[in-house]
C-alpha cells in the first residue's frame, strides 16, 4: 500500500491554514455557468478517516452523467494532514482527494464533493478549494446547512430555497425527493448556482443524496478497511467517516 504523505509546505496552524484560505479565494470562478447537466462524466469524491491508526481514504468515482453508470474509480490513502478544526476541513482532506483524482485513468468533468463550497464562514469551503487547485469545475452537496438560513422549500423534489448568511445567497437548500428533508447546495468553482442545483437534481434520481456522494462514501469506506487490515489495525470495523459541519 503507497501512502500519500503531507505536501512539501503544507499548513499546520489553523493560522496558517487561514492564511492560505484568504490567498485562494480570490481564484475562485464564479462567472461560468459549468458543463450541462446530464452530459458528460461526472465524479463524487469523499473519504473516511481512521484518526487512531492517523489513515484518510479518500476516493473518486466517475459516473457517465447521462447514464450514472461508473466510467472509472480510484483511491488513495494518506496520512492526516490536519486536525479537526471547523471551517478548515479541506485541509485534512485534499492531499489524499487530489492523489485520488489524479489516478483515475480518465479526465472527471464535474466534481461534486460531499461538502461545501461558498456556504462556509469564509466562503471557502472543500468544494471551492479543490477547484481553484485542479481548476476543474466543483460544485459541493451537503447535508446540513451548518450556520446559515433557510426557509423550508416545497415539499415535492424539485423545490428550493436560497441558503443565506443573512442577506447573502450562498447556497440553495434544494428537495431531491419528496417530502425529504433538504440537501444544501452551493458553488464550488467554475459553475452556477443554478446550474449546480441543476446538476443535483440529474444525481439523485432515486435517494436524498447524489449518486455520485453515494458511490464515493462506500468506496472509501472500503479502501479504509483495507488500509486497516494493512496497518494491523482494526480491519474488521466500521470505517469512521467524518461528519463535520463544515469544511
């Protein structure tokens, strides 16, 4: 098992990482309306962690976005790269995220990531980070809404409503089914708002959650028990995934 170590340079004070946050958000694309919904590839990315044993998999799954049916997939393991801080998730995850993407045997068109891009504190979460590193369009689903506000939109699929830190639109709490309760959709890089919500809608043809999210999370999961089994860990439990309110 190759394990991805933590980049030359790479923060380790929440300082530090606050620092690099407020140097790459200015990159951030947000004039482009993104790859049409329903063509195409598509690739979720998301990862597990096993902070004991100090192991993240991180995986990525390509769907044809017309059919969902997976094109590639890929994964990689790394050492954490960063603890837990609210807001600077990104930071534990990209290394191992990126050396994910970068083994998958062909290009991913759309990322969308189990996270959030605009609706964070600083208006940098995962999903804008990965894409002003890659610069491949990003977009981020999540499952809550963290500190932002919302009304609860319709209750059939389809129905939406802004996602607001105070009177900003960051986001959109978005219906997939109906009545189940809202995921939160927000801009990564290089797409639309409208066209991300677009794009979450054409991913959850049957379940709350993305198919791409859904296929990423049991790929890491299982790259994660590997990796335990490999470290002498405990190989036969349940990968810890994180359930961070922000990233």
């Amino acid at each position: 098992m190759t394990t991805v170590g933590v980049p030359a340079g790479w923060p380790a004070t929440e300082d530090e990482a606050r620092a690099v946050q407020d140097e790459l958000r200015g990159r951030v694309l947000l004039d482009e309306r993104g790859p049409q919904p329903g063509t195409g590839r598509v690739t979720g990315v998301d990862v597990a962690y096993d902070d004991e044993l100090d192991l993240v998999a991180a995986a990525a799954v390509v769907l044809d976005a017309a059919t969902l049916d997976v094109v590639a997939e890929a994964t990689a393991v790394g050492r954490v790269s960063f603890p837990y801080v609210p807001g600077l998730l990104a930071f534990r995850e990209i290394p191992t995220v990126r050396a994910a993407l970068d083994r998958l045997p062909c290009a991913p068109g759309l990322v969308v990531c189990d996270g959030y891009g605009l609706a964070h504190p600083r208006r940098f979460g995962l999903a804008s980070h990965l894409g002003v590193l890659t610069g491949l369009p990003v977009v981020g689903v999540a499952k809550n809404p963290f500190t932002f506000t919302y009304d609860e939109p319709g209750p059939e699929r389809g129905g939406s409503a802004p996602l607001l830190a105070g009177t900003e639109e960051v986001g959109r709490a978005l219906r997939t089914r109906d009545g189940v309760r809202p995921v939160f959709v927000s801009v990564g890089h290089r797409v639309s708002l409208d066209n991300a919500v677009a794009h979450t809608l054409a991913l959850t043809p049957h379940y709350r959650l993305p198919e791409t999210t859904r296929r990423a999370d049991a790929l890491c999961r299982r790259a994660l028990r590997e990796a335990q089994s490999a470290a002498g860990g405990a190989g036969a439990q349940e990968a810890t995934i994180r359930q961070a309110p922000t990233s």
